[in-house]
C-alpha cells in the first residue's frame, strides 16, 4: 500500500517492509529531532510554559548548545528504526495477506473514494504494534529531552495515550496515501518531490488530528502535573489555558518537524523498496 511496487507472497512483503521501514525510522530522527526537543519542552518542562516555538529554541541553544537540541536522540535513533519498520512491516504483511487469503476484506466502502476495508484492519494492526513497541522509547525520549531521570517500571508510562495517539495518526496516513497511491500513482514516479509532497503531508495531517493526545502524551512520560487522568489534563488546560485551541501547543515545531522528517523519510524509503525489486528479491 505504501509503495507501488509488484507485491510478492504477505510474508515477503512484511520482511521487505521490515527492511526499509529501518531506513524510514532512522532518516526521520537524524532529520526532525530538534524540533521535536523544542516541541517537548513547550509541552512538558517546567519553565517553558509560556515560551514559544522561537524562544524555547533560543534558550535551550544558548545553554546547551547544539548537543541539548539532540538531548534524548540516542533512544529513538536506536527504536525509531525497530518501531517504524515494525509498523510498516506489520501494515505491508497484513494488507497483502488479507488481500490474498480473505478477498471481501478488498470491498470498497462507500462514499470514500475506493478505500478498501483491509487498509483499516492493517492500519489498526500496524498502530498497535507501533504503540507497542513505541512506548518505552518515547518515554526515554521525553525524560531525556526534559533533563530528568527515570526507572525501568516506569517504561509503559503513558501506553493507552500513545495507543490512541497511534491509532488516529497511523490510519490517517495510511489512508491518505493509499488514496493518492490509488487515484495518483504519477506522483510517485516523480523522483523526489512525488513522495516527498505525499509522505510529508499525510503525516503532518495525521499529527495536526492527534495533536491532544501528543500533547498529553508528553505531559504524562515527562511526569508534568502528576497522575491526573488524561481527561482531567485535557480539561484543565482547555479551561486554565485559553480554551481548545490550548491542546495544540507545540504544533508549530510538531508540523515543522512531521513535514521535513517524514518527507525525507519517505524519499528514502521508495528509493529502497525500488531497489529491492531490480534487485530480484520480489521474484515469486
């Protein structure tokens, strides 16, 4: 679904998208770390509260330097690889093994301009296993970016948020690609820019519906305002910090970030899997 190329048996396309989806995991944190550091601080560190995109970035280059806007890199540059081309490998498997094996699961639903119900049963598959294994990563993420120490039973700090903030991201992306993939498959043809523009703004699209969850995500791994439930967070800050538009804090970096990252990402990835054709390995 990801990629236009000739698909081989579900389980060859799984390991094939364990492969690149690799490659996909480690090009977006090399490339969108530090607005992802400065998205955190404004969300989840004490004394940022007020700052914006501008003056978080200013102050944490003044007094960390570069090095402070790659604070907790290391856990995602190793995990981003393993969660992401968990999920796409996950995706890949279970679309073409549904495909194959249960063809109803290829019915069109209606008014949605050809979406299959396989994209859906994959995409809440692929987000599970995401949040899975995403979860002790983020969190090592977070108390990293936000100067603070952590013990390993508190790595699944914060699962169920990230299950939803996964679910709604994953599936928006997946069906959003796989749209264009469908209805506008020049675009991926074009060397760069197609799959730049595609993977770029189905993923910022996909961030600006989870936003909330990102944003309470962040507050209960960097241990910001205690254990309140995530509804309570949420109402809080819609009621103390000026209304809805209050849980989108951060999205500037968030989008900066999700743009460039998962643009380059994809790049790299379609580039990958063209090779894994003329390679032979798609041979039945």
């Amino acid at each position: 679904m990801t990629h236009n190329e000739k698909r081989d048996v579900w389980w060859k396309e799984g390991l094939i998208g364990l492969g690149v989806g690799v490659l996909y995991g480690t090009t977006s944190v090399a490339v969108g770390h530090p607005f992802d550091t400065v998205k955190t601080k404004m969300q989840a560190q004490a004394g940022f509260e007020k700052a914006n995109m501008f003056q978080t970035f200013g102050r944490t280059l003044r007094t960390q330097g570069v090095r402070g806007l790659y604070r907790g890199a290391l856990p995602p540059l190793m995990g981003s690889g393993i969660f992401r081309s968990a999920q796409f490998a996950a995706f890949e498997g279970m679309y073409t093994f549904l495909g194959d094996r249960l063809p109803s699961t290829k019915h069109e639903i209606p008014l949605t301009g050809g979406l299959q119900t396989r994209v859906l049963i994959s995409g809440l598959f692929a987000a599970t296993v995401r949040s899975v294994i995403e979860t002790p990563l983020e969190f090592m993420k977070v108390r990293g970016q936000t100067n603070q120490s952590w013990k390993f039973r508190q790595l699944y700090t914060g699962l169920g948020v990230t299950w939803l903030r996964c679910q709604g991201l994953m599936n928006t992306y997946f069906i959003i690609v796989d749209n264009i993939r469908r209805n506008h498959p020049e675009v991926f043809k074009v060397t760069f820019l197609g799959p730049f523009l595609v993977s770029g703004l189905a993923a910022t699209a996909g961030w600006w519906v989870v936003w909330p969850f990102e944003y309470m995500k962040s507050q209960i791994q960097g241990g910001y305002g205690g254990k309140e439930s995530t509804l309570k967070r949420m109402r809080k800050i819609v009621s103390e910090r000026g209304g809805f538009f209050a849980l989108y804090r951060g999205l500037a970096p968030g989008t900066i970030r999700s743009f460039i990252a998962n643009g380059t990402s994809m790049v790299v990835m379609t580039y990958a899997q063209r090779k894994v054709t003329e390679f032979g390995l798609r041979n039945k």
